[in-house]
DNA sequence: GATGAATGAGACTTCATTCAT
DNA sequence: AATGAATGAAGTCTCATTCAT
C-alpha cells in the first residue's frame, strides 16, 4: 500500500527501523520550522545518521516529506480504526467514532497542521497517495454513514453521505488548523458542539432554526 | 488597519501603484508554484520591476507574502460585506450571506487555498495580523448569528456562537481545500448541502438524525 | 555561429568581457587539473568573480567546457586563416598552409590536448558544435587540396581529398598528443617529416618505397 | 611488466579470476559513461562483487583505470603480434601487419578511444606505464621499418623510423577517435588510403605530387 | 575473504538581498 | 527612483573509501 520508496540498502528490517528514526525526527523538525526550512543536515543528525546515511534510506528531501505524511495518517487510521465500537445502532457507533476522531486530532494537532500546510510540497505523484490516505481516513465515516442509512438510526439520503463524511472530518481538523482562534475554548466543549452540528442531538436543538 | 511595510519611495501614490503590480504578480505566482518555489526575481519580472525596484517598496520577500494574504483578505471580505442583504429575519441575511460567501470560495478557489498553505512562512508578527483578518471576516457571521439571537428567528446559545461561525467560515472552504475530494460534485449542490448542514431548514431534515 | 549560451546579464559588452575572463582562467586549469577536477569555485576565484557571478554568464559547467572548446577552435582557425598566403600554386599555398598549421599546434599544444580529452565531457548538443567546427578548420585543407586539384599542382583524386585532409590535421595535432612520445624530437625536423609524409616532395623520396 | 598493483588477497589465481571480472565491468561502463560518471558501485555491482569486495583487489578507482587500459593495450598487442606474418620482404611483412593494425583498430574503435580519453585521469606513475604500452605497439612498427631498411625493401633513413612509425600508429587510430568525421566512409576504403598514404605504393601515385 | 552499511568531504548550483551607477 | 550586476551563504545530494560483522 502506497508508494514504493527506494533504498539503497537491503535489509528491510534495517530499513524499517532507519526511516522509523528519520520520520520522528523530520516529524518534529518539519513542525518546529517547517518543511523548506528544515535541511537535510538537519534531519540526519537529529535522526542519528550521518548525511549519507540518510539518503541510503530515502533518495530525496521529498522522499522524507512522504513518509512522514504517510505515518500520520498511519497513526490517525489506526488509532480511529482502533476505537471503532461494536454499539447496537450505526448512530452509536458514529457518535463514538466522532469523539474518538476529535481525540485523536487533539493528540495529533502538529501533525494534522503539518499535512495541511506542507502536503504541497510533495510532488504529484506521492501527493495523490497522501490525498489518498486522507480518503481512507474519511471513508471510515462514510461506511457508518451508510451503516446508519441502512439500519435507519439516521436519516439522510444516499447522496449527502459523501460530503457530510467530509464536513465530519474538516470539523474535526478545525481543532488543529483553528486552533488560533479556537484555543480558548474547552476541548471537551468543542467536541459536544462539532458532534452537534452533525447529529442535532440534543434535545430542542435539532436545528439551531427556531421551528 | 493591518501592519505598516516600510518603504524607501515617499510618494504613497506610488507605492499603492507598485505595490498592486506586486501582488497580482505574486499571486498567480504562488499559486502557480508556490512561495518558497518561487523566486524575487521571478516576482519582479513578472510585476515589471527591476530586482532594485522590487526592494524599494518591499523589504523582504516575506513581506510580499504578507501583502498577498491581506489583499486576499481584503478582496473577500469586501465582496461578502458588499452582498450583506437587507433582508427581514437574521435567518434570511444568513442565509443570504453563507450563499455569497460560498459563491466568493469558489472564485477564489486558488487565493484561499494559498492562504491555507502558505501563511505559515510568515513572520510572527505578520501571521498574527494575517489570522486577526480572518477573524474579522468570521466575524460577519458572529454578528449575523446575534442579531438571530437576538430578533430569534434562529435557536441557539450565545456560548456556541463563535464555533458555530467558524463551522460555516470552514465549511465553505472546503471547497477550496478538499476539492480534490469533491471536484465531481455540482456547485450548487454543494451549497445546498453545506446551508443544510448548518441551518437544517429542508423539510423533514431538521437533523440527520431520525426522530 | 555556435550554439548560443544563456546569460541573465543584459549588456552584451559586459557578457564578452566576463566570459573572457571566465575562458583565459578555466583554460589554463583545465589544463592543469582536467576539467572534472577543476571546481566551479576554482573557476570562479581565478576569473575574480564571485561564486554567484559565474553563473550569471554560464548555466552550468559545462558550458564553461563549451566556450573554451569553441575560444581555442576559433584562436587556431583565426591563426590558421590569417596565416593563408597567396602564393601561385596550390601547392605552394598547401605547404605554407601545412608550416602554419604546425607552428599554431605548437604553440597551442595543451590545448588542442584539451579537446582532444575534454570535450567527451559535452552534452551531446555542444559536442556536435565542437566536432563542426574542428571539420572547418579541416575544410581549409580540403578547400587547398580541390584548389590543387583544379590547378593541376596536386595529384590526387576528388574521393581521397577529405581523408587526406583529416591526415593533415591528424599528423599535426599528433605533435601535441603523442609528445611524450615526441619530446626529444626537433620541432623543425618534425614539420619536415610531416609535411613530406603527405608531399613526399623531397628527392628520392617520392615514396619510402624502393622503387 | 607493468606497475603491481596491490591486493589484500593472497591467492595469485583468484586475484587474475577477480580483475578480469572488474576489467570486463569496467570496459563496458567507461565506455558507455566515461570514467569520472561511472561509479565504483556500479563496477562492483556489474563484476559481480560487493562493494567491499571490490576494494580487496584494488586499491583505487584509478587502479581500475590503469588495468582497464593495461588490458586494452594488451589484447591489441596480442591481436597485432599474432598477425605478423612472414613474407619474404619486410615491406609485404609491413603492409600486411598494418591491415592487421587497421582491422584491430576496427574492432577496438571503443577501447581505442576509452585510451585516448580517459588515461589523462591516471596518476603519473600509472600514465606512464601506459604510454609504454602505446610504445610497444609502435615498436612493431619501429622493428618492421628497421627490417625494410636492413632488406632495402624500404626506402627511408633511419632517422626518420621512429616518427614514421607513430604516423603509422596514428592514422590507424583515426578511425577510431575521428569516426565522426569518416563514419561514412568504407573501411576498406580507409584501409587502402591510409595505407597508401604511407606507402604510395599505387601506380602512378608515388606522390600526390604531381611529376 | 566477503558483505554492505556508514562516512563525510565536497561538488554544483540557487537566490534573497545589496549597492554602485 | 531605478537598474541590474554582484554577492556569498547555504542547500541538496553524490560517491570513493572504510570497517564492523
């Protein structure tokens, strides 16, 4: 799954365990400063390697720039995949998979502004499969989605599934790209209202239309 | 309003004058290829300046970013503030407004998606100033919401009302930040969808909730 | 004529005076190091501009390789041109234009020993233009030959003109390609054995084939 | 005969088993990509052995240059010694050993050139070595002239030997390092010029002279 | 003897910015 | 005010060679 990246070096378990250094540390560098200014120099010595070293494992700047993007969105899906409930109705399950989604994009605020801001910078064809990623991410919402049209916990038609996957996600990343104008606000707050926009569930606000 | 970007030139007419040649350049510019890709040469060239010229009314290339961010925050601003409507109700204006405001997403598709991945590269100082921009524009729908507190044609609490226009300022983003997600998807319906979402005024839909 | 290499300096003047400087400087290292040896700073140091200047009157190093190919074809061909006399019979002219030729070898001996090692390092586009012009000064000779020919001082044939052409060249330039071999030889002694290999003037020696 | 070049391996039968891998590698890529733009990865990969492997029967890069020419010089040697024939007089022994000479060149167009190129890049010591090697090549010559002058089937001067024979050696190889000029041409064709030019052995063409 | 990962100096080139004219 | 040539620091990447295993 996902691009291939080439290494000049045989052992995969080698590989693994190098690229697991590189990636934390550009994680980091690529959130303190940025991916263009972050240098390779850089990224080898906080990953332990010499700058040779590191481009055995990788064979560009940009290389790095996927991989790392390719991890969060690792880590995101399997934490959200993780959670993923086993409740009666599809309703239940999506509202627990909601708050979990909102926990996780509040452990990963970095990493989610990092996808957001510096994915640009990948070159196409390694940008597809990152957008890729964030699709599977969002179709984890569009299955329970369906879910819920089929066990009739929700109503809504088959058409608006796509897009409201969609807002669920966005609504949830707001927490790391709006966090400048959000970081006042109790994060548990944020979940009930984001978790509200999209089911109405509270009683006497279904729409926040007076009826 | 905004910050000051100092100048070596006196004439302020001129400067105004330049200073247009520089943005329009630079905008098509970084959404062709983005900031750090594209180089002052470039940018002055393209504004019909000298590499000097450039310096003078100008003194980093950070500044021009920064200016490139205000006029497209100026440029949206102005053109939602111009289609504010006289309706009646709160929850006509709104309606009216989220409308005209979506309609001004998708013509700028482009310049609020260089907002999203390139204001970041700004100093500090300019950042601050380039998000106070953003709130402002937020800040349409913060008082379009109170007035529906207040003459009550809209339901809901004082406390949400700030996230709740944030949902809507994102919401219709979206479109330019996730088009490669919905690129397939009629405008309009789109629109439909996304004042649905916020308002739930279509019949029977007032949550996607069943009741 | 020649290929014509990219400048970002305008003043065409100034572009003529810097690539001189540029030539005169990275002749005598290639010279002394090889062409691969030689670094872009070394370069740039000898010619007394700075890093970044260099590469405002070149793109890249190879067209610093170019330009001195082209500067010394064009130094043999002026030398060889200008030394053409106008004595009655081709055969005249053809040994005057033979003593020239060795005289400029001579004095040019380590860099016609330069293209003859560095110039496989051209892309192919500038090689082709390095290889043409090495045939115009070939043409001279073949140009002699027809002229012999045609007035009857020469006796050959149409079809062998262009290789002995190229044998004239070759048995030249072979004083600077084999002088290891050569060194100890005098240089006169070597013009008149040279030249006789392809008259065969002297008495008694119209071949060294007994008769 | 020839510079040792050293080894950390002791047995003489794999050093001999190994090099020839690392010379028939070697050839093939320096003649595709020159010396400096091969790697030693790709010599050891394209030899079969390991990169560190490769460093046990060589010292240097340059020492893979030095065996590649060494190898190039002998196989031409060899191929020109074991053509020498044994006609009566050393004047048929000499036309016949420079068809052979031409034909060798022939098949050898690319390693002629390799030599040509890229012994500039050996170390003094090395060059050397080989340029001694280009002189036993030519001593065939120097011997075969000598004879003519002994058997007077050969007119020349003593004198006169030595330059003759590098004559000899040189408008061979220019159908090798000139093919871009002569490409057209048929090689017996060349052959019998070249030859002729040395000889003038043809009817009426004694000299190009006219009488 | 062999392997192949690691080293690290150094190469070419770019580009924001300055400043003499 | 304008020009555009010059600067030089800095960046990415390569590769001959070494050495622990």
């Amino acid at each position: 799954m996902g691009v291939q990246i080439e290494s000049t070096v045989k052992d995969p378990e080698r590989i693994r365990e190098r690229r697991k250094q590189i990636v934390r540390a550009s994680v980091e560098l690529f959130i303190e400063k940025g991916f263009h200014k972050t240098t390779t120099r850089e990224i080898a010595k906080a990953s332990g390697l010499s700058n040779g070293a590191l481009y055995e494992y990788v064979k560009s700047k940009e290389d790095i720039l996927y991989l790392v993007c390719q991890h969060i969105h690792q880590e995101i899906h399997e934490r959200l995949a993780d959670s993923l409930s086993s409740h009666e109705t599809a309703l239940e399950r999506l509202r627990h998979a909601m708050t979990s989604f909102l926990s996780v994009i509040r452990d990963m605020e970095d990493e989610v502004l990092l996808i957001y801001q510096e994915s640009k910078s990948l070159p196409p064809h390694h940008l597809h499969d990152v957008l890729q990623n964030e699709q599977v991410i969002t179709d984890v919402f569009v299955q329970l989605l369906q879910d819920g049209l089929e066990d009739k916990s929700l109503e809504l038609t088959e058409e608006t599934i796509p897009l409201v996957a969609h807002d669920i996600i966005v609504l949830g990343q707001m927490w790391a790209f709006r966090r400048w104008a959000i970081r006042d606000m109790d994060f548990s707050e944020f979940v009930r209202q984001q978790i509200n926009m999209i089911l109405r569930t509270e009683p006497d606000h279904s729409s926040i239309l007076r009826t």
